[in-house]
C-alpha cells in the first residue's frame, strides 16, 4: 500500500455554488464561495473567504429559491456580471491548484461541471484553459471508498451526520463549503489508509471510485428501461465533450 501522506494538515481550499438547478448544461451559478483553510489549525473552520453572488441573467426557480434563498430579484439588483464573477471564481481556483492546495467540496464535482458550462457559455474558455483542474478532494467519492455498501442518503448534511461534522447552514455556499472541509479532514484523521494517500494517488481513487458507481448506477437506469445519462467523467463534465457528444 502507498504510504500515508497526512495533506489534511496543510493548507486547503473549500469550494461550493449554489444554481438554478440541478443539469450543469442548462443552470445557472447563483453564489459561490472559495474559502482557503488551514486544516491544521482549524480542523476544518474557515481562516479567509471570498464568496460572489451573480446575476444569472435568467429567472431563478422558486423551488431553487426555496433552497438557497436568492430570489430572482435580488440576483438582479444585487448580484455581479457573471462574466467578471465567473473569471474570479476560476481565478481563485487556479491560485490554489497552483499552489498544490487541494480544492475541496461535497460533490465538488457537480460545482466544477456547472462552473465549466458557465464559462463555456459566456465564452470564457474551460476550467483546463484557465490551468486546471489540479488535485481535488470530492467528499461524495471518499464516502463511497469507505462506505461502498451503504444504501442510505450521502447528502452533504447526511455526510456531516454520518462523520460527526457540524454544519453551521445548509444550503449556503460558505457554509456548505466550509462543512465538505471538516469532512475532509474528519474522513482523513478516522480513515487514513483510505484516505491519507499521496495526492495524486487519491485522485485517482476517487476517479476509480466514482466510474465504478456510475456503472452500477447506469446499469440499473438501464435495467428499468430509463437512460443512462449517469457521466463517467471525474472530477467534472467537460462542457467541451457533451458539446461533442450532442453535434455527433
């Protein structure tokens, strides 16, 4: 086995949005947050933070409004040009990818997809245009790798209970953000021969972990007559390969 390497002792970088919806090829990012952590000294709490909230330049759902709170209206009066917002955010990430810091995030690879639609979209390039991605610590993965038998809920909150994690507001970039950090480091100080493995060597885990869920789980769509739109790709969805996918 490869040796242990205790990277939640170091420096981190939390990274969380919240949208319009769920599909990252049509929603929109309504907030995000990038929040730098030193898991050493903090075990998880937040140490510097920069959060946006973006005009989407679309209505906002009630049913998302419902869960985030940003209404329509106050994304118009309030909210950042989401071509400035947007370059800050990948900015942000860049900073910490190039600083061998891992970005972290519940299902961070959801939040890295939308945000590589969104620049598509706009015209700002690609997540790999802008530098990246580097190393990224996905707490859904991990809890698949320590918990592969589980058939319950791993939501963020799910996860937090399960761990042993505070959550301080649900449904709140920071919050949320700030929340996948504390797992992180809760899953590598209680799980380290799953989890305190050379960076690299861990995202390929996670890569591994999360190809043989979406099997499963696109085996089943498959065995109820449903599509399998389940992506094999980790740690996010080119916009650039579904582009492809949909001319071909």
């Amino acid at each position: 086995m490869t040796g242990l390497n205790p990277w939640h002792q170091g420096i981190c970088v939390g990274f969380d949005t919240e949208t319009t919806g769920i599909d990252v090829r049509t929603d929109r990012i309504v907030t995000a947050c990038v929040v730098r952590i030193d898991l050493a000294a903090t075990k998880g709490d937040m140490t510097r933070a920069k959060t946006w909230l973006l005009n989407p330049d679309v209505d906002i759902p009630a049913s998302a409004t419902a869960i985030h709170g940003i209404t329509t209206e106050r994304a118009q009066e309030a909210g950042q040009d989401p071509l400035t917002g947007l370059l800050e955010i990948v900015a942000s990430l860049r900073s910490a990818w190039l600083a061998g810091w891992p970005v972290i995030g519940h299902n961070v690879a959801y939040d890295l997809s939308i945000l590589d639609h969104e620049l598509h979209r706009h015209g700002l390039g690609s997540i790999h245009s802008h530098g990246g991605p580097g190393i990224v610590v996905d707490t859904l993965a991990m809890d698949k790798m320590i918990r592969p038998n589980w058939r319950g809920k791993r939501r963020l909150t799910d996860c937090c209970e399960a761990y042993g994690v505070r959550i301080d507001g649900a449904h709140d970039a920071t919050f949320d953000a700030v929340a996948a950090c504390r797992i992180a480091w809760r899953m590598a100080n209680d799980f380290p021969s799953y989890v305190q493995l050379p960076l690299h060597d861990l995202m390929e885990r996670q890569q591994h972990t999360h190809q043989s869920w979406a099997e499963e789980f696109g085996a089943y769509l498959r065995s109820q007559q449903r599509v399998d739109d389940v992506s094999r790709d980790w740690p996010y969805t080119p916009a650039a390969a579904i582009a492809k996918q949909v001319a071909s």
